[in-house]
C-alpha cells in the first residue's frame, strides 16, 4: 500500500471533489496504473496526438473508479505529460482507497 505521504503529495481535496495529479506515458505497449517512484502514473498505448491519451485516462479512469466519464476532467496539463485530474462528487478517502489498491513498480 503507498504510504499515506505519497497519496497526499498526489491527492488534494477541493470544493468540487478530488484533485490527482497523475504522469502520463504515452505510445506505451500496455494500459495500466502503476505508483512509480512516488507517481501516479498511466501508460497508455495512444499516441500524444489530438487528445487521445488524454481520453485514454479519462477513460480509464471512468471504468477503473466506476463514475461517468462527465465526472472527470482534465484541469491542467492538457498538454504536457504531467495532468491534474478533477474528479466531481467523490470523498478524498474514496479516491484514496482505490489509490491504495494500485501496484507500486
């Protein structure tokens, strides 16, 4: 399980719901969620192109914590390999569980 310092470093609660910051690895030969090196990251096999490892994670996202893809948004760092990821209507200690279920590398 990460230790409760790295999911807060990851982690931030806001008014809307829960802020993750996660790395992005595009052109990747698996589609995964991995804690690496205290980072969330997402490894995806779509390439960096026309916002399509952005709706990788967010579809990603959607399946993995059960919630309408509307539900998700990209905040900041839609262009850049590293994202703050809002996630609407969900309790930090949810996010957190969830988090804490993901395979460190």
């Amino acid at each position: 399980m990460p230790e409760l310092d790295v999911l807060r470093r990851i982690l931030n609660e806001s008014k809307k719901g829960v802020i993750v910051q996660i790395y992005v690895k595009p052109g990747s030969n698996k589609e995964e969620l991995v804690l690496e090196g205290g980072e969330l990251v997402f490894y995806t096999t779509e390439p960096p192109e026309k916002g399509r490892a952005n709706a990788a994670l967010i579809r990603y996202l959607s399946k993995r914590l059960g919630i309408p893809v509307s539900k998700i948004d990209i905040v900041s760092g839609q262009h850049d390999r590293l994202k703050m990821i809002l996630i609407k209507d969900v309790k930090f200690d949810e996010i957190v569980e969830l988090i804490s279920n993901i395979k460190e590398k």
